[in-house]
C-alpha cells in the first residue's frame, strides 16, 4: 500500500468517499489469479508496469474470460481479453487487412466492437445488428481492411461487460510518414472500475437516479451562499431548482462512491508512469474507456499540443487542459524539457475522484498531485440553453414554457404513422440561438424537460471548466487537416432530441426509448445532416456506427470529423454524414446506463 502523502487530501465536506479507493488497488492490468488464459505472474509482472502487452500485425487471437483482479484492495471478477485489464494494445497497418479470432470463455453471450473503425456493417460486433454475437465456448472471425490510421479503442457491446473491464486501445499507423512523429509514444486509457455489480448500479440508478451523488445542496453550502450572494438571491435560486424538480449537482450518474478511476489499469496509488528524456517530444495518446465518466485531462508545468481527436489529425492547437467524453481519443504533443516528474491528470466532472500517472526520466519519480477543482453548479444555460445564456428571468420552467401551438412532428415522425400537425409559428430566437421543434412524441412521462432555444456555442468548455484561468479545449478549436470526406452540401436533415426522465432514469431520441422507436433510415450515397437538440441537463457523447460524423458550427461551416461527439446540456450541435456504408448500425449515447435506458436507435443505410 502506498503512503496517503501520494495522493492530494479531500475536502470531507465536499466528497465522503471510502479511504481505500484512492491508496489501494496498485495493479490492475491484473490479473491476481487467472482462469486458464494467462499465468498470474506474467499478469501480476505486466500490471506492475501499467503496459499492457502489444499485439502487432495482421493475425490475432483474442480470448475473452474472467480473470480476478484488484484495483482497491477487494479482489473481484473482470472480463479481459487475454487475461489483462485493459486488453492487449492491438497495433495495425492501414491499408492491410486484419483477421482476429475472439473465443468467448464466458458462461454468456459477448462481443467485441471495433470503436471509430469503417469496416462492413456485418464486422462491427453489436448484437442484434450485425451479428448473433459470440456465445459461449465459440470463435468468431472479424476480418476486414484497415482504411485509415490513428488512435481508436475496442470494447464490449454486450449488456455491462464493457463495464467489468472488457476494453482495449487500438493504434493504426499510417501507410506513410507520422504529420506529427514523437521519440515517445504511449497510450492513456481512462476507465472507470467498480467492485459492485453494474446490473445492480443499473437497478438503483432506476429506483432512486441521484443515488450515486454525494453532492446534493446542504445547509452548509446554502449559508455560503447566502454570503457570497445575499439571502435573496440564495433563496430564488433553490426556489427555482426547488420548482422543476431538479437537481444542480446533478453531473454524473455514477461518482467515486463507487468508482475507482484508472489510468492504463492503474489505481491513483499505482502511479502509472510514462518515461522520457529531457527535451524529447512525447505523444500521449489520451482514450476515455470508461463506462459513464467525463475527464478533464492536464499535465501542471507542460503545455499539450493537441494534434489529434478521434484519430483524426487536427491543426495543431496548444491548450492546458480538454474535456475527454466517453469513448472520444485524443492525441497530444508534450516536450518536457526539465529533469522532473509532472502529474498528468484526469478528474472526473463531478470532481469526486481522478485517474492520476506520471511522465518522469526514470521510475520511482513523482511529482505533486493537484486538490481537485471545486464542484460547480449547473447554470441556467445548461438548463436553458441560449435563453439562460441571455440572463432571460423568466418564472416558468422549462416544462411550462413550452406550449402546444408550438409542437410539430418531424417527417421522419410522420412517415411512421404519427399525425402532422399544422406548422406553428415559430419560436423566438436569440443570440446563440435557433428556435426548435418538439417532436409530439416528447410530450409524455418519459420526458421531464424540452429545451425551445438551445444554445450553439461551440466554443464553451463546459461546466466546471468556464473561465478557470486555463486554456481549455473547446470543439470550435478543432479543425480536420484535411477537409470534409465530401464537399456535397447536405440535401436532407433529420433531428433529433436527447431526451430523459431523470427522476425515472429513462433516456431517449424524441422521448422514444430504443424498445418503442422505428430505425431511421438512410438513402444509401446521400449527403445528410443529423442536428442534435440536448433537452437534458446531462452531457450526452453521441456514437454513430460505421460512418464519421463531420461536424459544423452554427452557420454550417465544417470543423472536424469525430466518430463521438459530445452533446453539452441544452446545447444544439449538427454534423454531416455521407451514407456510403450499408447495413444496419447502431447509434446511440455512449454513457453505458444511458444506452441501456433507452438512448439508442437503429440506422439502416439503404
């Protein structure tokens, strides 16, 4: 057990959290006893080191099983891929073709899903889509053409295996030179670990949503308020959450009461550590694996190059902190030119916890481990868009304001036998605006709040990282080197509405879970655009399957092409797709619980 001196102390009032979880749990990767796939000493060897094993070439062979690992000092079953915790690093070639063989060891169905990769609709590993998935005691043969390069990650999309730890990085190199070549290069995968069940999270998250967040307003926090603010305005401003049944703290479904955040398999205490020479250039190939957690990545005392998001080389832009939402990667530059360690590190956004390494000239060095940001409340942007960003007073609620002149069904709605409405007028606009439209089915227990005027602002950190006094990534910095897959202007538009019922744990497209939604379809070779309306106070990372979207600022510029693209609360966002990938494929928000609630459709490309 390492000394609690490793680790920066917590503030007791603002985060209760158990002791062990932050000094404990020094391996993961690892594996304490193996079932039959690797021998616990080559394990236990390769979690000391936070370096899960390298697999290169063309031909692999994956095996899935349980292997009991631990990460707080509780030993406890995971699902690996080759017995470690992450899987293997697989290291591909573009312009090869791949084969791997996944033998499933498990009592139960699974899969693996080959995360940001273009491959045929039939290779993507997601049950009831694309395949049976892999049942137990059998192999199945993805084998596919590798047509593009840069970081990726795979992971499981069978129930909550994904969660118990069946993940693992993927780097393509490039048929020819490295944009942006490093004398080091090393992967940062991020994950969340839990020792209880995620069924069982799942089940209380439905009973009671807000069970997880220790951070609710108390009367210490209210008292602080009243100073800071006066009692006036500290009493409207619970008055108005006391209205809409809403919680402010509300940031995160699961928090470090149940979570230990890893860094490459490794507990805060491991001190994963990436080693370099003075002056060299280091690529930190960031990927966030985890379940249901957002980081805030910095390195104190080294500015970050971001050359890459989701493997897509980007105009290099120089930042001290970016916001990584799950299952998005990013590559970074950093050149330490002093003889020291630097933390690098990654609080969760409900700041209840972080995954903390170090990059250092030889082992056994450490540098300080920075307190943890205070935790922010949510503000009236985030629950009402641009009219909260205009300083708008208006005394009724996001459910109230929103009346039914104003509903329309959209056509794709339409097309599947929902009456259409006559047009309403429409909605009012602002600055950082563009009025909306409700689809009729948002209108209903499933839905607990509609958003008429989301904000467009790309060029907001997000909550917890606003005016910080640190450069912070924003969308709006990212530019794709080299321009949109296809210069076609989009000839059609499909929106649709992130929706849920916190109270009732329910989310949804249009207030439709995935067990009541028609697939939306896709003209096979059109141009589209997909715009996202976030009527929920949560971020939503939004993944489509087998096609990359390209997104567009508010005035329908192209930015950056991303395979995840984060949905901030009350936020309008839009991104082209070009439907040149047949099949049937899966969209959905890539917070696990949420896509197990319902935020998930099916997109047939035809």
């Amino acid at each position: 057990m390492k000394p609690l001196s490793l680790v920066s102390p917590v503030d007791a009032t603002r985060v209760d959290l158990p002791r062990r979880r932050f000094v404990q749990g020094l391996a993961v990767g690892g594996a304490v006893a193996g079932f039959g796939l690797l021998r616990p000493g080559q394990a236990h060897a390769q979690a000391r080191a936070g370096h899960p094993a390298v697999l290169s070439g063309t031909d692999f062979q994956l095996d899935i099983g349980r292997t009991l690992v631990d990460c707080t000092g509780r030993v406890r079953p995971a699902t690996t891929v080759n017995g470690s915790l992450p899987g293997p690093l697989l290291r591909w070639k573009e312009g090869t073709t791949v084969t791997l063989r996944v033998t499933n060891h498990l009592r139960e169905a699974t899969s693996i899903h080959w995360h940001g990769i273009v491959l045929p609709f039939d290779m993507d590993g997601v049950p009831g889509l694309s395949f049976d998935g892999i049942a137990p005691g059998e192999t199945f043969t993805y084998r596919f053409d590798v047509r593009q390069a840069g970081t990726y990650w795979y992971h499981a999309h069978s129930h909550f295996q994904e969660q118990t730890g069946l993940f693992g990085a993927l780097v393509i190199d490039p048929t020819g030179h490295e944009r942006h070549p490093a004398d080091r290069d090393y992967v940062v995968m991020l994950n969340d670990w839990t020792d209880e069940d995620p069924a069982h999270i799942y089940a209380l998250l439905k009973k009671q949503s807000d069970y997880y967040n220790y951070h609710q307003p108390t009367v210490p926090g209210f008292l602080r308020d009243v100073r800071e603010r006066g009692l006036g305005d500290a009493l409207a401003m619970r008055r108005k959450w006391n209205q809409m049944r809403m919680n402010p703290t509300d940031l995160a479904d699961v928090g470090g009461a149940a979570y230990t955040y890893l860094m490459n398999g490794t507990a805060p205490a491991g001190n994963w550590t990436g080693l370099f020479g003075p002056g060299e250039k280091v690529r930190l190939r960031f990927i966030n694996g985890s379940a249901s957690t957002i980081f805030d990545v910095r390195i104190p005392g080294l500015e970050m190059i971001v050359v890459a998001a989701d493997g897509q080389d980007v105009v290099p832009v120089a930042v001290d902190e970016f916001r990584i939402s799950a299952a998005e990667t990013y590559d970074v530059i950093v050149q330490p030119r002093d003889t020291r360690a630097y933390t690098v590190f990654a609080q969760s956004i409900d700041r209840s916890g972080y995954a903390r390494g170090t990059l250092a000239p030889r082992e056994g060095m450490q540098a300080p481990v920075p307190a943890m940001d205070e935790r922010v409340w949510l503000g009236m942007q985030d629950m009402m868009g641009a009219m909260g960003a205009m300083g708008s007073h208006s005394p009724l609620s996001p459910r109230e304001r929103v009346s039914e002149g104003r509903e329309r069904v959209r056509p794709e709605h339409a097309a599947h036998g929902s009456p259409e409405p006559s047009p309403p007028a429409p909605l009012p606009t602002g600055e950082g605006s563009q009025a909306v439209h409700h689809a009729r089915t948002e209108y209903g227990p499933s839905v607990d709040m509609r958003v008429d005027m989301p904000r467009t602002n790309l060029d907001d950190p997000g909550i917890g990282l606003r005016d910080n006094g640190r450069r912070v990534l924003t969308y709006a910095d990212l530019r794709s080197i080299d321009g949109p897959l296809d210069p076609r202007e989009p000839e059609r538009e499909i929106e649709l509405h992130l929706t849920g019922n916190m109270e009732r744990f329910v989310w949804s497209f249009d207030g439709l879970p995935f067990s009541e939604a028609k697939p939306i379809h896709f003209r096979y070779g059109e141009r589209l655009r997909i715009v996202l309306v976030n009527d929920t106070m949560m971020n939503h990372p939004i993944h489509l399957h087998g096609m990359f979207s390209e997104l567009e600022d508010a005035e329908g510029n192209f930015l950056v092409r991303k395979h995840t693209i984060n949905v901030q609360p009350a936020q309008r966002i839009s991104y082209r797709v070009t439907a040149d990938n047949p099949g049937r494929w899966a969209y959905h928000c890539h917070l696990l619980y949420h896509m197990e609630a319902g935020m998930f459709r099916e997109v047939v490309v035809s």
